[in-house]
C-alpha cells in the first residue's frame, strides 16, 4: 500500500476515486437517482477544485495498492487544536475487508498525533452500519454530536470519538 498526497494533478484521480466510492458505500442508504447525478467524478473533481484553492490544513491522500488506485484519504486538525478530524477514508469494493481500512485509520491517527492532536473525531451517516461497525472496532465511540443533512433525502450524521494521545 503507497499513500500519496494529492496535488494538482491528481485532482481529477481524487474525484473519480470520490464518486465511485461514495456510489458504493451508500448504495441502498441514499437514493441512486442522487449518487449517480450528484456523484459523478466530474462533479466530484469539480467540487474538489473549487474547494483546493481555498483549503487551510486539510491533508489528501490517494491510496494505491500494487500501483492501483484504490481508495482516499482525508483528515485535518479541527478549530480545536487537540481534536483532529478524519474527514474521509473510503476503498474501492475490490479492496475493502484486507486491512487496508485499518492500516489506513492507524497511519491517519499518527499524522494527527504528530500534529499535537489528543483526541479524534469522525462524521458517519446514522445508517451506514457497516462503517460504524469498524469506527467502533477501532475504538471510536459516538457521542451527542448530531446533524440533520439532506443527501438525496433527509439524513441523520453522527459524530464518534477517540483518545489518541
């Protein structure tokens, strides 16, 4: 497994990786008419362009296994110097269940640790079971934290928690 971080020249790797991810983990959770307008790698590399020229501390990976462009990463400490987020881990179905999640999570933490965070944190919609079987796995616990968003249709996320220093 090889992370590298996103640049300019990636972006629209990034995008594509976004979308056809996203049309995975959330098929049957959010409406397909809304992953397969809204998550296109168009859209996607779109929306990631407008929002790299404002970035601030965010940190992008792309991750490959055997030179195969499998999955992305995102993370970035929070307002709250001692909370770091980690905004996004996704695979591609083909490499999902090999520990690649995992390996993912451990190197992501670290970084944050690195960056002086104690504690992290990470958002997941309220019916995506599968990945809050793994956030708990890990460790993560959800807390209050709660928001209402509309994602093709009204969803809840939940926020979890972790001690990581």
């Amino acid at each position: 497994m090889e992370l590298r971080p996103l640049d300019e020249t990636l972006l629209e790797e990034y995008g594509r990786l976004h979308a056809l991810s996203w049309r995975s983990v959330y098929r049957g959770i959010l409406p397909d008419d809304f992953l397969e307008q809204e998550y296109t790698p168009e859209k996607r590399t779109a929306a990631l362009r407008k929002s790299w020229e404002n970035r601030s501390n965010e940190q992008f990976y792309i991750v490959y296994v055997d030179g195969v462009p499998a999955g992305m990463l995102a993370f970035c400490p929070t307002e709250d110097a001692n909370v770091g987020d980690v905004k996004g881990l996704y695979l591609l179905p083909p490499f999902q269940g090999q520990g690649f999640g995992r390996a993912l999570m451990d190197w992501a933490l670290e970084k944050l640790k690195a960056l002086g965070c104690r504690e992290a944190i990470l958002w997941v919609l309220e019916e995506n079971q599968p990945a809050r079987a793994f956030y708990a796995h890990y460790g993560f616990l959800p807390d209050e934290g709660r928001q209402e968003l509309t994602l093709g249709k009204p969803v809840t996320i939940v926020r979890y928690r972790k001690q990581i220093a």
